[in-house]
C-alpha cells in the first residue's frame, strides 16, 4: 500500500528543491531528477487515494478504524500537492513562459502513464495474490477445523 504521509513528504521536499533551484536562477532542464520525484510522489498520493475508495478485502473487516485517519491524510495530501501544483505553474510560466509548463504537463503525463504500468500494475497483482492466499489459508483452515470435527466425531461413535 501506497503511503500517503510518506508521498507528501518526499514531494514536499522535491518541491522545495525545485523552489530553491528557481531563486538560486537554475533552469527547468537542470531540475529535471527534482521534477520527477515531485511528480512521481504526486501521482503516489493519486494512487493512494483511488486505493483508499476501493480498499483490499482484509483491509475492510480488520482496520475499519483506522480507514478515517488514512482518507483524513491523503485528503491533506491530496490538498497540499495541488497547492505545490499552482506555485510551481506559477514559477514555471513566469520564468519559462506557459508554453514551457505545457510541455511539463505532457511530459507528466508520459511518465504517468509508464510509471502506472511498471509499478502500479505489480502493486495490484501483489494485492491480489495477498487477498487470494490469505483467503485461501482462511478457507483451509474451516475445511481443517471442520475435518477434525467429522474425525472427533466418527472417533467417539466407534467408526474409526
């Protein structure tokens, strides 16, 4: 699972990076590692939250207290990435132009759509085969329990 205190850290810290860079005079093309951690951690916390309104089934019935806290995070998460958002298409048009903040969006968008298919596509595979294991351990174990009723059973009756 995606932590969202965690992406927002990570982004807070690329956005301040890339903030300084633009005071100290340092271009966009220069910023590029800084840009991609920042938008890598943005896309987490998007990520995080498409999780949190479709959780894993054992997610659901044993930490139902805790879902409050996580969707209360990655609102705040989500809040505080779009204020980065609007100060860094600020930055950018205003240094670069808008025609400059366009390509950043398309180049976003590229990397989003790699980026979704590498990992998030194993993040979901890993979830499923979690949820299928742990459901099959939990159906072994009635099938189990219930044997060795039948056993228990057929052992006091005399059939064994």
């Amino acid at each position: 699972m995606i932590d969202p205190v965690s992406a927002i850290a990570l982004a807070t810290g690329a956005f301040n990076t890339i903030k300084a860079g633009f005071a100290a005079g340092r271009d966009i093309e220069s910023m590029g590692g800084d840009l991609g951690r920042w938008m890598g951690a943005v896309s987490d916390i998007k990520k995080a939250d498409e999780y949190n309104k479709k959780p894993p089934l054992f997610k659901k019935i044993f930490s139902a207290g805790s879902v409050e806290e996580e969707a209360m995070a990655i609102f705040m998460a989500k809040k505080k990435s779009e204020d980065m958002r609007t100060q860094l298409r600020d930055i950018i048009c205003s240094s670069r132009g808008t025609a400059a903040w366009n390509d950043l969006i398309a180049t976003e968008a590229s990397i989003r759509k790699k980026r979704q298919q590498a990992i998030y596509d194993q993040e979901e595979q890993r979830r499923f085969l979690m949820e299928m294991a742990a459901l099959f351990v939990g159906i072994s174990s009635v099938v189990a329990f219930f044997g060795w009723i039948i056993w228990m059973y057929l052992q006091n009756t005399g059939r064994v």
